[in-house]
C-alpha cells in the first residue's frame, strides 16, 4: 500500500510556520486545442517534522493520511539544497 501513494518533486516556498514547509510543484502540459506550451504551478503543504527545510531546497514529498486540515503530505527527503548567498558579503 505504502508504494501506491503519490510522490512529488518540487522547490520549497515557504518554512515559515512550525513543522510545515509549502512546496511548489511545476507540471509542464500542452493546451489541447492550440499545443503551446503551459507552466502550471501547484502548492501543497507537507509535514516537516525536524524543521529541516529551507527555503530553495527540492524536496520530495509523499501523500499520507490527513495530518491537518490542509496538510496531506509529508517530505520524504530532501534532493538538492538550496544554495545559501551571504547578503553582508555581496
């Protein structure tokens, strides 16, 4: 059952709440009529138990039962950290 369950890819948006991060997912599709080319975004918020994530790192994030009103996901690992710019030093 636990294979069954939607895995995402997306970018961290916000890490502002305790335990929650908002991760944005980009799917890219084609208009059926015309074929141009169409960025969607979505956002969800996932289950970020060690407050691990910050803000630019790609995450994975899998469905679970509801932990919140609005959170169904969890992250399951972080892929890439984001890269960390100094702004004293720029």
């Amino acid at each position: 059952m636990r294979e069954q369950r939607r895995a995402l890819v997306g970018t961290v948006t916000s890490d502002k709440m305790d335990k929650t991060v908002v991760v944005t997912i980009e799917r890219v599709t084609r208009h059926p009529l015309y074929g141009k080319v169409l960025r969607r975004n979505k956002k969800y918020k996932a289950h970020d138990a060690e407050n691990h994530c910050q803000v630019g790192d790609v995450v994975r994030i899998r469905e679970c039962s509801p932990i919140s009103k609005d959170k169904k996901f969890f992250v399951e690992e972080i892929l890439q950290r984001a890269v960390l710019v100094d702004e004293a030093n720029v």
